[in-house]
C-alpha cells in the first residue's frame, strides 16, 4: 500500500484532502532525526533548569531564561500538534502519549497565570513558583523515547503489584508482633508502659525493627527492664520482618524485570522483523520496477542495443548492492550449504566404499584360513 493509501485508510473511508502534506508530515515525524532533536531539547531544558536553579544567575538572566524556557515550550507544543495530526485516534491510546500531553498541559498553567498578572501578594508569588517547579516533570517524558525506560517503569509496576500482597502480610506479622510486645512489655509497675504501654506506639517500635533501625537501642531498654528472654522476641521479629518479606519484595521485583525484559525482547524482535520485511518489499518492488523498465525499453531496441544495456547494468553492480531472493535455490548461502554437503557426502560414500572393501577383503582370508584348514584336516 503506498503513502496515499495509508493516509486514506488513517481516517478510514473519508478521503482527506490534503494528502500530500499529511505524507509529508507523517514521512518526517518517522524519522529517527525528529527523536533525536526531542531527547536533546529535553536534555538542553533539563540543563537550563538546573541552571535556573542559581539564584543569582537567573536574577542576572531572567529574561533569557524565560526566553528559553518558552522556545522549548513550543518544541513540545509542535511535537504534539504533529502526532495530534498524524494520528488523531492512535495518538490517545498510548498512556506515554497521554502522560507526555498530561506535562504540556502542566506546563502551560504557569505561563497563562504570568501571562494574566492575576492575583497579587505573597500567596500569589508562593503558587506560581510551586507551579513553575511542574517544569520539571518535563525530564520524565525521555520514558516515552527510551525503550529501556519503559522496561523499568512496567517492571516496577509489576513489583509494586505483589508488594500490594507483601505490605499486607507485613501489617498483619506487625500487628500481631506489637499486641504480643503490649501484653509483655506493656505492664506498668514491670515493664516500659511508655514505649509499650499503647497499642499505636507499639506499632510503631515493631515497625522501626522492619528497618532495623536503633533496635540495639529497642533490646537495651527490654534488657534493663529485667526482660531476660526479650532478645527471643526481637530476634524472631526481625528474621520474619526484614529478612524474608524483604527478600519476597526482591524476589517479586526480580520476576517482574524478567518478565519486562522478555516482552522488551519480543517486541524488538517483531520490530525487527516488520523493518525487514518492509524493506525486502520495498526492494522487490523497486527491482520488478526497474526490470519492467527495462524490458519495455528492449522492445524499441536491436540485439546490439541490449548487450550494450546489459554490460553497463554489469558494471553499475557493486558489492554492497541489495539483492532479495525470493527462491531458495537462489540463495547464494542455500547454495554453499548444498555444494558443502555434497562434498561431504562424497567424502562419506568413499569411506564407505573403502570399508566395504575392506570388509570384503578381510572376509576372503578368513575363507581361505578356514578352507586351508580343512585341507590339512583331511
């Protein structure tokens, strides 16, 4: 299908009328450049923001950091408008795309209240400054043009989804764990009632120990309470806390990368597959184009002429020309690979032959021992 058909078939039956300039913009919005020049925008406005961050530079240079900051803007509103045109539906099914339009939106709110001067005062000033720091979301769009980006995004999501599982179990071992602490350590005239003494504080000791943060300082205060048995406690809860829930979480993350990294895979390799084949489609057509050419252009032409056209056609040929087969039998490694086992086959029917010979030979003295034996026998 040429270009005009896709353009056609991008809006279905209704026939657009500016094709030409619809496959112009979609043909430059496919390029790798147009990327390129988006990841390095994002890097430079990255860059810029850093260096806005400097209070004396960007007092210095406030104008020219505004500048900027609206020169990349307009990068990122041209780019939408492109994919908005090029594909007005396809465009929104993406969440990348959505996210990437979710930002752009973000970060025009600053640029219209400046723009406006509404409200005044210090509560003003506060607000659009937290607003401009939506800026910053800008770096996260190099998830939407970096493969590998996206792999680890859907990998922790993945993660996050049996963490779901992982956090409850923890809630329910550290629930359990500080009514345990509470009705032993909690007693007033024997025990530490202020630490252990309430059921919230007591959650929140036992969940300090999933860390394992100062529970040297936890076990100490228990030891000196007379607690002789106390370390029995703080020992189970923290092989159970830290050690296997917090291996699960790992244990999940990794099947979650694995599992993002073999989808990465396949669709590489898909993608990979299609670009091949779209381009052995575009060599044969190119080739039964030029053959078509040709051959028409023979039937105005004697035999002479034709010899003629084909040495030039012999000469023009390089090395590092692209030639698609669509049959087998013509493929120059198909090719070797027969000649190769032929030879080989050779090679095995001789050995044959030598060891049938062999055989036969070795056959024959043992006849004539046997025969030479019965003789003397008699």
């Amino acid at each position: 299908m040429d270009e005009s058909g896709n353009s056609r078939s991008a809006l279905g039956s209704r026939v657009r009328k500016d094709i030409k300039f619809y496959d112009f913009i979609k043909h430059v919005s496919q390029k790798d450049f147009i990327r390129h020049v988006i990841m390095v925008t994002i890097l430079l406005n990255a860059l810029f923001m850093a260096l806005e961050a400097d209070y004396d530079l960007n007092f210095k240079n406030y104008v020219l950091f505004q500048v900027i900051d609206e020169f990349f803007l307009a990068i990122y509103t041209m780019e939408f408008l492109i994919k908005v045109y090029v594909e007005p539906k396809g465009y929104w099914k993406s969440s990348y795309n959505i996210f990437d339009t979710f930002i752009l939106i973000l970060s025009y709110i600053p640029l219209i209240m400046s723009g406006s001067g509404s409200g005044s005062g210090v509560r003003a000033i506060r607000s659009l400054t937290m607003l401009r720091t939506i800026r910053l979301l800008r770096v996260l769009r190099t998830i939407s043009y970096i493969r590998a980006f996206q792999v680890l995004i859907l990998a922790l999501f993945k993660a996050l989804t049996h963490a779901v599982y992982s956090a409850i179990l923890l809630f329910i071992l550290v629930l359990l764990f500080a009514i345990i602490g509470h009705d032993f350590f909690g007693d007033t005239p024997t025990g530490d009632p202020q630490t252990w003494g309430d059921l919230g504080n007591a959650l929140c000791v036992v969940f300090s120990l999933v860390t394992v943060d100062g529970w040297t300082d936890v076990q100490g205060r228990l030891d000196d309470l007379g607690f002789t048995f106390s370390w029995l406690y703080t020992i189970a809860f923290i092989l159970l806390g830290y050690v296997i829930f917090y291996s699960m979480f790992v244990g999940a993350a990794m099947i979650a990368f694995q599992d993002a990294t073999k989808i990465f895979e396949e669709d590489m390799q898909n993608e990979r597959e299609a670009s091949l084949a779209k381009k052995k489609e575009t060599l044969l057509k190119r080739q039964q184009e030029e053959l078509g050419e040709f051959i028409q252009s023979q039937e105005t032409h004697d035999r002479q002429d034709f010899n003629e056209r084909v040495e030039k056609f012999r000469i023009s040929l390089t090395d590092s020309d692209d030639i698609v087969m669509e049959d087998v039998y013509s493929n120059l490694t198909f090719i070797n690979t027969y000649l190769t086992s032929l030879d080989n086959q050779d090679e095995s029917i001789n050995r044959m032959s030598d060891f049938y010979d062999e055989t036969i030979r070795s056959l024959s003295e043992i006849l004539e021992r046997r025969d030479l034996v019965e003789a003397e026998a008699e």
